[in-house]
C-alpha cells in the first residue's frame, strides 16, 4: 500500500469561492512547495513568510491558527514579483 499523505480538512471541504481568505496553516504548508516553485523563492523562505501570516485564534481561544492567505499573496508579489 502507498504512503498516504494527511490532506487538511479545509483543503477538501471549504467553499472554492474565494470570500474567504484563510485556510489552516496545514494547508497553507502543504502547498508550500508548490508556491515556491512557481514564484522562484526557496520553500524554507515560503514557510517563514506563511508563519508571518498566520493569525492567532479569535479572542485567544476560539477557532484555529489560520493563514491570511490574501495578504499572504499581496506580501509575496511585493516581494517576489513573478512578472505575470
């Protein structure tokens, strides 16, 4: 049997419209790689800037950390323009 890899549970089932900007940092860094590979940046670096970007539970203890993965994007094309 193949090794399995753990999907996030936002990855599978969250809303694909887009008027929500967070995910799980889970996901945000399972997709790490991939976002580094396409904007020309090392994948330790991607981490750090998801880290960054991740935002606490609301009032201290409710909900999840998450990453805003809007102003992720808007941070990483300030900085890592890719030219499209």
């Amino acid at each position: 049997m193949p090794d399995s890899v753990l999907v996030p549970t936002d990855a599978v089932t969250a809303s694909g419209s887009g008027l929500d900007p967070h995910i799980s940092v889970q996901n945000a860094l399972l997709q790490a790689s991939r976002v580094a590979k396409a904007r020309g940046m090392d994948v330790g670096t991607a981490r750090d800037e998801i880290r960054k970007h991740t935002e606490g539970r609301t009032f201290g203890v409710l909900g999840e950390p998450r990453v805003n993965v809007l102003r992720l994007n808007m941070s990483l094309d300030r900085q890592y323009n890719t030219g499209k």
